[in-house]
C-alpha cells in the first residue's frame, strides 16, 4: 500500500481540525487556519466575556500553550546542554531507543533509573560502542556512568562497566601483540609523557613510544606502545626484539636518532639506515616562532632540507642564518648548525623519500587526539590503562589514514633503486 494512501487513512481516521496557512510572497509565516468545527466547540454555551474577558477561554487557552512551549523548549536545553557537555553526538547519541538497547551489559543485565528491571536487547551499536567512545576519549568509569544515566535514562552497574573495561585492555593487548609484515621501508618513532599515579599515590611522568610504520603500498600503520622502562638501550633492546619477534624481519630505514637507539638497532637490524628525526627538528624550530610567522618560517627551513646534499644544505643555512629569519630567529639557525651533522643521512637519500619521511600529517593527528584525551582524563591509574586508552586513540585515528599520500609513488621507484635486493611491494 503507497505512502499516499496510508496518510489518506490516517487523515480520515483522526482528522485535523487546524491547518497550517501558506507562507506569504515574502516567506514570512501566516500562523494556522483552524477549522470551523473546532471553534464552535471551543465557544459552544460561553459569551463574548466568557471567551475573550478577563481570566476567560482565550487567556486559559494562553496560558497553557505557553506552559507547553516552556516545557518543550526546557527538555530541549537540557539535552543539548548534556550532548555538547560530553563526546560529540555522533560517537554517542543516535537514539533514546538506541541508546537504551546499546546499554546491554555482560551479564544481560540493566538497571533503569527509577530501579525497574529491563530486559537484554542487543542494539544496532552494542554497548561496546557507547562505552568505548567515551572510554577512548578519557573518561572515567564513574564518568561514563553518570554520562550514560544522563543521556538514555538508563543506569548500567558498575560491574558491568568494569567488565568492558577488563575486555577493552585485552583487546587492546592483542592489538600491539599482533603479527607484522615481513618488510617495511619506514620506520619513524614518536613520544610523549603521560602521567600515572603509582600505588603509593605518588605521580609519574611516564614516556610512551610509538613506531609508526610505512607499508610497501604506501599505507600508514603504528606497529606498537610501549611505555619506557629501565635504562635506554635495555629498553630499545626490547622495543626491536619484539618487533623481530612479531614477524618484521627487515627494516630499511629507522627514523630515530637516540644514540641508545642506533646501538639496538644495529645489533636486531643490523642492514637498517637509521638517522635522527628531522620532523623534530623542524618542529622545534617551528616552536620558537610566533604563530603568524610559522608558515613563511616553514618555507624557508625548506631550502635547507629539500637541498640535494649536505654541503648545499649548509651553504642554505648559511643564506638563512644572513636572511630575514636568521636574524628574527638566531636560535633556530644556532639550533641547525648544532643538529645538521646528526641528520647528514638524510641528504643521502633521494628528494622523493625524504619528502615522505618529512610528510607529517598522520603523526600530527595521532599526537593531537592523544593530548586530548591526555588533557581530559589527566593521570592515569597504571601503565596497562595508559597503553590501552592509547591504543584505543591510536585505532580511531589510523581510520584516518585510509590513502598513501600523493608522494609515495614517486619514492616507491627510489625505494626499489636504492635498496633493489630488500624492497619489494608484494
């Protein structure tokens, strides 16, 4: 039966007794026609006095369709006051009746608000979804607790949540202990500090790792977490073991130039070329500058790391250093006469794969999703929470990553010329 026809039924089944006026030439809104069947009901046995007077029909009716908007525009403020409070709408929000069916616990067991019981539906979403938006975004149980209650009317047990927390861990252990490719051409690390609180109470500043990795296709992947433990070159020792452990066999390049870093890898990955980070050098460069002039900055750092040696890039240095920013910014050109013999291995390489090693848009959207949820959760109870909830903002931001960048066909033909016995893409 057409869509016609049933709202033709429905309309001669409950027939309405207002209609809404065409809008005006100038679109302005002409208010309601009522029918006259429903006005001869409303004045039906009263006087002029009795509808229009004082205290009469017309200001009863008045008074109680403004109580009706009050009411409605009041439950509206509140909800969206409850949505822009927590996690974007569309992480966890869809529905009242989604978000009541997502809240099925573990056990299949709910709690509504007012202490009736509620039978186990599973939603289109899942409870692992509701809770593992507002988990990965750094909220505490408590808080996913009171944020559920507030935006579906439903309560679930702590136990519960507890239990997904338990789950979300153990996934997110399997995750850095899955299996690797064979072969990747880059692999560039990242750090940052994270606060933990030990058993004692006392705070820890703890530095987490991670390895993001190219594919031979040109795809971007994190291969690991791991938070520093011990002395540097145990640590690194550990790092690498585990990814040779894990299946990866050979790395080209390693992006890192700790030198505790260059001993391990060339004891696991002894053919690898491992050179310092010149993203970090640009950034700190970057960093002592005042934001309007970052851009134009940038642009000139570039003549001296897109040189096509290392005598031309000190010859540009010095061009910088004698220039506009040089004289702006005689900490940045100090700071490239300090760090350009560290990174002479990087002149080495050909233009096109120095333009995806210097390519920084998947890490700068890994970083700043951390720092976010390291902002609103602050210190974190133990190591183990501290790598799942990285994990977790380490998966959602790779969903990003779904391209090889445009650059990455141009180096795959210098990758197979300059390593033509390790690359392969298959």
């Amino acid at each position: 039966m057409s869509t016609t026809m049933h709202s033709r039924q429905r309309s001669q089944k409950h027939p309405r007794l207002y209609e809404l006026a065409p809008l005006s030439k100038e679109g302005v809104d002409r208010g309601a026609y009522f029918k006259p069947e429903l006005l001869e009901e409303l004045v039906a046995g009263r006087d002029y006095a009795q509808v229009l007077g004082d205290g009469g029909l017309f200001d009863s009716l008045k008074k109680a369709l403004e109580d009706l908007l009050a009411q409605r525009q009041s439950a509206a403020e509140t909800s969206r006051a409850a949505v822009l409070s927590g996690p974007p709408q569309a992480e966890i929000a869809t529905s009242v009746a989604t978000s009541r069916q997502a809240l099925s616990v573990a056990n299949n067991g709910l709690m509504r608000a007012d202490g009736g019981a509620e039978s186990h539906r599973e939603g289109p979403q899942g409870v692992d979804s509701q809770f593992k938006a507002l988990y990965t975004r750094g909220f505490s149980l408590n808080e996913i607790e009171n944020r559920l209650a507030t935006l579906s009317g439903v309560a679930p047990a702590s136990e519960a949540l507890a239990a997904m927390e338990k789950q979300l861990i153990g996934q997110a252990r399997s995750w850095r202990g899955r299996a690797l490719e064979i072969m990747y051409p880059i692999v560039s690390f990242e750090s940052l500090r994270a606060k933990t609180r030990l058993s004692d109470g006392a705070i820890c500043h703890r530095t987490c790792h991670f390895a993001l990795a190219l594919h031979a296709s040109g795809a971007k992947e994190v291969l690991g977490i791991w938070v520093e433990h011990g002395s540097p070159e145990q640590f690194w020792r550990s790092v690498l073991d585990d990814l040779r452990q894990r299946g990866a066999s050979d790395i080209l390049i390693f992006v890192n130039g700790a030198p505790s870093f260059r001993e391990a890898a060339a004891a696991v990955f002894p053919r690898a070329l491992v050179q310092s980070c010149i993203v970090e050098l640009i950034r700190g460069s970057l960093d002592l500058a005042s934001s309007n002039t970052r851009w134009p900055l940038n642009s000139a750092l570039k003549k001296i790391y897109e040189a096509p040696s290392e005598a031309a890039a000190r010859s540009e240095l010095e061009t910088f250093e004698s220039g506009e920013f040089g004289k702006l910014y005689p900490a940045v050109a100090t700071l490239w006469k300090r760090r350009l013999s560290e990174i002479s291995a990087f002149f080495s390489l050909p233009i096109e794969i120095r333009s995806v090693i210097t390519t920084t848009f998947a890490r700068e959207i890994m970083l700043q999703n951390i720092a976010r949820m390291l902002r609103l959760r602050g210190e974190l109870p133990s190591d183990e929470e501290a790598l799942s909830r990285l994990t977790l903002v380490v998966q959602d931001s790779q969903k990003l990553w779904k391209k090889a960048q445009r650059q990455w066909h141009a180096a795959r033909a210098k990758f197979a010329a300059v390593f033509p016995d390790r690359f392969f893409t298959r």
